[in-house]
C-alpha cells in the first residue's frame, strides 16, 4: 500500500523533532472529509434502506459525520493549517 504524502510528511517530520502540526491538521482534515464524502456516497447507492438500522451503512453515516466534530472540528483544522502556512509569513 502506498503511503500518502502527509502520512510520509507527519512520520519524517516527527523523527527530526520538527512537530508536524500542519501535517496532522491536513491528514485529519483529509481523511475524515474523505470518509464522509465515501460513507454518503454509500447510503445514496443503498437507498432507503441504507438509511435504516437493517444495515451498518448508516452507522458509518453517523460515524464519518462525527469524526468531522470529535479531535477538532474540520473548522479548527483548517485554522491550524493556516495559521502555520501564514504564521511565519505574519512572525507569529
Ligand atoms: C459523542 C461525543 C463523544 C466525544 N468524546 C470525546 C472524547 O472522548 N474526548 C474529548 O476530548 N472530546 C470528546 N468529545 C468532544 C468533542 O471533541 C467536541 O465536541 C469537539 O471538539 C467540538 O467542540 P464543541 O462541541 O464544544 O463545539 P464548539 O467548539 O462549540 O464549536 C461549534 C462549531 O463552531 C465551530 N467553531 C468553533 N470555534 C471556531 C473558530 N475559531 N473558527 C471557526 N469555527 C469555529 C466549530 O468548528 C463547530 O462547527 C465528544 C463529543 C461527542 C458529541
């Protein structure tokens, strides 16, 4: 399996000891928007029924659509990442 590029980011930041705060903002902020972009996407396909409880889909529905708020919300996420891509830039 291919790593992505902030996986690889976060990991080789972290071993020189340079933190990886946007690194993990972006990852957390990527995959959980993934997550629930796939998770709707599957109760759409599913239908009706993906909305009811005879099926795990809208479990994954709820799930993906709190892993958006639980960790940091993804408005605190993108907050994070800019104020390390712009933070220097303004000296903090
Ligand atoms: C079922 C459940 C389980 C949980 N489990 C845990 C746990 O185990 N450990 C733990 O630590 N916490 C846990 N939490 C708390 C969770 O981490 C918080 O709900 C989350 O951090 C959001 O905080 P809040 O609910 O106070 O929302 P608020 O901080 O009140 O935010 C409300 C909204 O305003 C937005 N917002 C807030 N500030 C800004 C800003 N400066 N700029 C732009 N938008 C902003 C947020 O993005 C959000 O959309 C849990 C919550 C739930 C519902």
């Amino acid at each position: 399996m291919q790593l992505p590029f902030f996986q690889v980011g976060i990991g080789a930041g972290a071993l020189q000891g340079l933190g990886a705060r946007k690194e993990g903002a972006i990852a957390k902020l990527y995959a959980t928007e993934a997550a629930f972009e796939i998770a709707h996407e599957a109760l759409q396909v599913h239908g009706g029924i993906g909305y009811t409880k005879d099926l795990p889909v809208e479990r994954y529905f709820r799930d993906a659509r709190f892993i958006m708020i639980g960790g940091g919300t993804s408005e605190i996420m993108r907050y994070i990442i800019q104020r390390e891509v712009y933070g220097g830039c303004l000296g903090k």
